[in-house]
C-alpha cells in the first residue's frame, strides 16, 4: 500500500514538472517577457498564474484525432517539439471560448451598451 502511495507521489510531481514546462514553453511564446506561465488571453483581468487554474487551449476547433487532454496532451506537445495551434489559457477563457465562441472577458463591453 506504501509504495503503491509512494509511486502515486513520484508520478504527479513528473506530471507537474512537465505541465510547468509545456505552460512556459506555450506563455512564453506570446509573451516573451514572462516569467512563469499565465492566461495569454490578451484581456484576461489576471492575468491568472495559478498552474492549477490554466489549462492548454486548442486555438483551433478540436477534431477527434486531436482529442487530447491532460498529460497525455502535454507529453505529445512536448514529443513534437511544442506545435502552432495551442496556447495557454485560464479555465474561464477556455471555457468560455469552448461554449461560445469568444473569451467571456469580451462580454463585459456587449452587457453595458458599450
């Protein structure tokens, strides 16, 4: 049971290391400046750093055979030397972005008339 636990431990601290590398890899890309991983949604009010609360956005729409996710999407990112069409993103953002088309950060202008 111990070592069952123990290899639980050793496995997400690998899984968050290479999160961390693929985030960096993907903020730095849009911004160049940064210093660790944030929402690349240009008006993001964060813009958000907490490794947990961002997520790997597919620029362009999903198709089935690209419907990865978690590690097993960052280890391909990785293994194919970090490709165009991803980009780091905030759950809000992409969540938003996934359901409606556009970044829910757009929709405070559409509700006040401006």
């Amino acid at each position: 049971m111990m070592i069952r636990r123990l290899r639980k431990i050793v496995s997400r601290k690998k899984d968050n290391a290479l999160k961390d590398e693929v985030f960096t890899y993907y903020t730095a890309f849009y911004d160049p400046s940064a210093k660790e991983p944030h929402c690349n949604c240009k008006i993001c009010p964060g813009p958000e750093n907490n490794l947990e609360l961002l997520t790997i956005d597919h620029k362009r729409k999903r198709t089935k055979k690209d419907n990865l996710s978690g590690t097993s999407l960052y280890k391909y990112l990785k293994e194919n030397d970090y490709p165009d069409g991803y980009q780091v993103l905030c759950f809000n953002c992409n969540f938003g972005k996934g359901l409606y088309g556009r970044c829910p950060h757009l929709w405070k202008d559409n509700r006040n008339g401006s």
